[in-house]
C-alpha cells in the first residue's frame, strides 16, 4: 500500500471511528446483532427498507476502531441503495478485504470504502472489519441470529 493511500485510511478510518455516522437506532426497522468474539465486537444493525430500497440504515453498539468505521462507511454507502445494490456492494467489499495481497480488485464502484484494503496487510482484522456487512446481510434476509464472525 502507498504511503499516500495508508495515511488516507488512517485518516478517515480514525474519524468514522471517532464520529460514527448513523449510529442510531430506527424504530420499526429489522434489526440483528453481530459479535466478533475474537476481540468483542458487538453491534447491532438497524435496516428499513420499502419496495427493495434501503430507506433507513443505522447501527448501534461498540467495537474496535475497523468495526466501528466499517459500519460507519457501511451505512452511508448503502443509503437509499436497492437491496440488490447493498448485497453486490457487500459481496465487493467481503473481496477487497479478503483478496491476496497481490490481487488486483477494481475498486472504482466502492468509492471511499477502497480505503478498507489495507486491512487484507492484517489478516486478524478483516472481521472487524466485515462483522457489519455480515450483519447486514442477515438483516436484509430477514435472519434474526446473533451473527458471529467465528
């Protein structure tokens, strides 16, 4: 990774770390909880959706700085997506953080969440940083299980 493109995650991973968007709870949305016990993550995601688009999405929760930015980016790059979008973007995303290292992964439809290649350099955090994806995922299908990355 590029010194410029690592000073780039570490910038916006700090601040949707330390000032989460959507970090809230919708009422009425279906909701499912999400832990990672290898380092104790615990969020909950929060999805309403209407005629297959995602109207309201938010989390609540703690965790680690990855997680907690993941899900951060997550709902603000799913906002008013079709449920059929929110699904390939996660299947995208699930790729760039789990490719080989040297794997070349056309990012252009990602956007800012590119940033999240980084973690493929530490293997122990890609579930931080998927735990939100994983839970949205549930969420969308409907799932009610506490979603665990182990």
């Amino acid at each position: 990774m590029s010194t410029e493109l690592r000073q780039l995650y570490q910038e916006v991973l700090i601040d949707h770390a330390k000032r989460p968007r959507n970090f809230r709870e919708i009422a009425g949305a279906r909701s499912v909880e999400g832990y990672n016990p290898l380092c104790g993550d615990r969020i909950r995601v929060y999805v309403d959706t209407d005629a297959g688009q995602v109207r309201g999405l938010g989390f609540t929760g703690s965790g680690c700085a990855i997680s907690t930015a993941s899900a951060s980016m997550m709902t603000e790059a799913l906002q008013g997506k079709t449920t059929a979008e929110a699904e390939r973007l996660a299947d995208a995303f699930q790729k760039l953080v789990t490719g080989p290292m040297d794997a070349v992964v056309d990012d252009s439809h990602l956007g800012k969440l590119a940033i999240f290649a980084g973690v493929r350099e530490f293997p122990v955090r890609v579930k931080c940083a998927t735990l939100a994806w994983h839970t949205l995922r549930s969420a969308l299908h409907g799932d009610a299980a506490v979603v665990s990355t182990e």
